[in-house]
C-alpha cells in the first residue's frame, strides 16, 4: 500500500468511527490534509449544511448535491474553498446536503442563500439569507446572522454577536460577552455567566430567564415590543427600568422601587450585584418572579 493510498484508508477509517449514523451513508465529495488553524470559505444556496469541529488536521466533506448542481473545492493546507453551484444557470438551485468534519480551531467564514446551518465546535463567520442557524459546543467567537431565519445559540464562548429580522432568536449556553438583536422577531435570553451583554429589537418581544452573573452589566432596548424578565427570588441587581410610553410592572413587591411606574422604576434585588439598563419608546417592562 502507498503512502497516500494508507494515508487515505486511515482518514476513512477515522472518518467512519467519528461520524454520526445519519450522515454515514453519504458518499465523501472530497478530504484532504488541512492545517488546524486554516481559513476555510464555503457557499452553499439552498438545503442543509452540518459542520462538525473535531481534533484531526484534515477536512472531509460528505454529502449529495442536486442533479444539474455541482461541487466544487480548492485551496491548500492553509486554506481552502468550497460549495455547490448551479452549472445549468437556467433554474433556482435544487436542495443539497453536505455534513463537513473540519479542525475545530478553523477560521470560518460561511455564506448561503436559504440552507440551514448547524455548526458545532466552530468559530468565525455565518451569513445567510433565509436559512436557520444553530450553534452548540465551544467556541472562541461568533458572529451569525440572517434576515429571515432563526437563530439558535448554545455555545461557550468569550464574544458572540448575532442579527436576525424576523426571525426567533434564542441565546443558551455560556457566553461571556453578547451583542444580539432582532428586528420584528422573538428574542429569548437564556444564557448564563455573561458578564456584558447588549439585547435590542424595534418590535419583537425580548424575554430574559434567568438570573445576571455577579459583576456583569447588561443594556436591554426596544421600541415598541416587550421586555420580560423572568427572575428568581434570589436574583441580586440594580435594574433601571425606563419608558416614554409604555407601562412598568414590577412583581417584586417586597421591594420598594424608586421612581415613577409610567416613566421609570430603579429596582435593587439582593445585594445588587448586577447592573441591568431597560429601556422603550411605548413597549412594556415587564419584572416577574419564576
């Protein structure tokens, strides 16, 4: 056996014993050596893309692409290219499917038109026009975004940045430092440890679970949609609630706010250990006990 036949066997076999049963079944479009810190660069329009970070120093790509669509893949050990494109030129492109095993520490920067993203222990760049996008594992930052799609983050890691339009927005795991907004679309902050945070939206409702890490300072900012926050008795922090318009309801009646409920509440939970900013033109506060 050569060494590049060996080299390919053992990067078969790893392949076979590190991927899930549901992408076992398609057929490797391309694998290479791949350096563990390579910018990597892909284009895929429409259908799914799964992209899984693992410890080996190669990519695989797995996947099927649409009759009339055609897959393309280029670079070196340092970087590297790839996606579908439409070779007819003559109809919108057909749904495609690619699962891609790439070194965790990789830099990404991603792009599609209405295919859905899952990405797990990656970092770097994700765009789309339509498609969803889901994040999990660690990371060592992100930034996702997408005009109509859901976003859907569960990750540890130091920065994450996030946009979507009308899309829902669901913020999980750890991260450290957040910057996520919406335009007319649900916002969900269930995130935990963040030390700064920014969460904004022009209509959509923001809704916060949870309870803010010692230390940490968060701004919260809406036009005309909600801002709940859903907080345990145990909860400590400063919440400065304000509003143009729009009502203040404070369900911490033990407490005794400062301010006025149609314009502003300064509310102080526990020891304070928190710096919480609300603020809207004519939506809600809402400050709940679970």
């Amino acid at each position: 056996m050569t060494r590049l036949s060996f080299a390919a066997y053992g990067l078969t076999a790893a392949l076979s014993s590190a991927a899930p049963q549901g992408s076992q079944h398609l057929p490797v479009l391309r694998a290479r050596h791949l350096a563990p810190t390579a910018d990597v660069k892909v284009f895929h329009v429409a259908g799914s893309i799964r992209l899984i970070g693992w410890d080996r120093d190669s990519i695989v790509v797995r996947g099927r692409v649409a009759r009339g669509d055609g897959f393309y893949f280029a670079g070196g050990d340092s970087s590297v290219k790839f996606g579908i494109e439409n070779r007819s030129g003559t109809r919108d492109p057909s749904p495609s499917d690619l699962v891609v095993y790439l070194p965790r520490q990789a830099h990404m920067a991603l792009k599609t038109v209405t295919a859905n993203v899952t990405a797990s222990d990656l970092s770097g760049w994700f765009y789309s026009v339509s498609g969803n996008l889901r994040f999990s594992g660690s990371a060592t930052s992100l930034d996702a975004q997408t005009m109509r799609g859901d976003l859907d983050l569960d990750v540890t890691t130091p920065w994450a940045r996030a946009r979507t339009g009308s899309g829902h927005l669901l913020l999980r795991g750890a991260p450290q430092d957040v910057d996520v907004a919406t335009v007319s679309g649900r916002l969900d902050f269930a995130a935990t440890g963040v030390l700064r945070a920014q969460a904004v939206s022009v209509s959509g409702d923001i809704h916060y679970v949870g309870t803010p890490a010692r230390g940490s300072i968060a701004d919260f900012s809406n036009h005309s949609g909600a801002i709940e926050f859903s907080l345990p008795p145990s909860a400590s922090g400063v919440f400065t609630l304000s509003s143009v318009s729009g009502p203040i309801e404070n369900d911490f009646r033990q407490v005794r706010p400062a301010g006025s409920r149609t314009q502003g509440l300064r509310v102080t939970l526990g020891r304070g250990d928190s710096q919480v900013m609300v603020r809207t033109f004519k939506g809600p506060i809402r400050l709940k006990t679970q």
